[in-house]
C-alpha cells in the first residue's frame, strides 16, 4: 500500500470518529487526530447501571459508555411529597376531585352527607292537583313541579230548605266556611 493510500485510510478514519464524536458533543468539526484520541480517552465505560429510585425522586445518568443492559426502576410508595386530604359535599352536578397545586396526589378524600336539599324524594305520592295553585314540590322523580289545585278561600252560604237545599262546593282547596239554614223553612212548618 502506498504513503498516499495509507494516509487517505487514517483521514476517511479520522472523519467518522470526528463525525461521531461531533454528534456526542465531544469534539469540534476542525479538531485533529490528537484532540480526537483525547475525547475518546476522556470516555468512562458505566458497563451496565442497574439504579432503582423512588417516586419523585430523579436520578442522573452517568456521562459515558453504557453497554445497554443497566436498568432504571421506580418504587412505588417512597417518595417523599405532599398528599392531600379533601372533604366534599354533595351537589346536583358531577364533582372532579383532584390535589390543589403543590401536591402530589390526595391521601383521602371525606364525602359528607348528603344536604337536606337533595334528600330521597321516591316515597312522594303528592301530584299537581294535590297542592295549591301558585305553589311548588318535589315529584317522586326529583321534578319541581307547581301546583294546579285552586284555592276556594273561605266559602259561605245560606239555604232556605224550601227552594235551595243544597250549596255545590267547588273542587279544591277550602278554608272553611258555614252553610246555614235560613228562617224560611221554620215559618212555613209554622203555617201548616
């Protein structure tokens, strides 16, 4: 092989060390054989790092050569942060319960009991007609619901036995009221 040849082999060599070393951040495109031997002696062999860490915890991974077979595992349950402890109350809507900011997860999570407002309603048997106009419930479904009964007052009247000897009391709500027999029906016994 000749002077030329064997030159232009340790260049095409020196390239592609170059170019890798170049790739890995180690060397500068115009650095020369002896810079190169330099960087690549400077390389650590790390074999195989085998590391387990804790949740939250970071590792930092050695600079060097690594031969692919080291592991990094995580432990569950040992990490050192902030669990929170939540209380809530039910409402009507759907609730995502999740950590305030600066904690990592939650420890527990207290539902308090459900509010008076929002109580069992499937034993209700009352209906529209069963409760005043102008007025509101709860259906056995958890419906609000107004009234359609009407309100009659106070209902009065007088009969006179001979000519009127009833009084029709309309359908719904009374809050009482007399039906008097009149004198009418006294005096005319008293005539016979």
């Amino acid at each position: 092989m000749s002077i030329a040849a064997e030159i232009s082999r340790i260049q095409t060599g020196r390239n592609t060390i170059r170019a890798k070393l170049v790739e890995l951040g180690m060397a500068q495109s115009g650095d020369g054989l002896d810079k190169l031997a330099t960087a690549v002696e400077g390389i650590e062999n790390q074999g195989a790092v085998s590391v387990t860490v804790q949740e939250g915890d970071t590792y930092t991974i050695p600079k060097g050569y690594h031969n692919g077979s080291g592991t990094v595992s995580g432990v569950a349950g040992g990490g050192s942060y902030g669990l929170q402890s939540k209380t809530v109350t039910p409402t009507k809507l759907q609730q995502n319960i999740t950590p305030d900011s600066g904690f990592y997860g939650l420890s527990d999570v207290t539902v308090a009991p459900i509010p008076e407002s929002y109580q069992d309603v499937s034993s209700v048997t009352a209906g529209a007609g069963d409760v005043l106009t102008g007025k509101v419930f709860v259906t056995a479904a958890g419906k609000v619901t107004a009234g359609t009964m009407p309100n009659n007052g106070s209902i009065s009247s007088t009969i006179d036995g001979l000519t009127s000897v009833s009084v029709a009391i309309p359908a719904g709500y009374t809050a009482g009221g007399t039906v008097s027999l009149g004198g009418d029906i006294e005096e005319a016994l008293a005539a016979i």
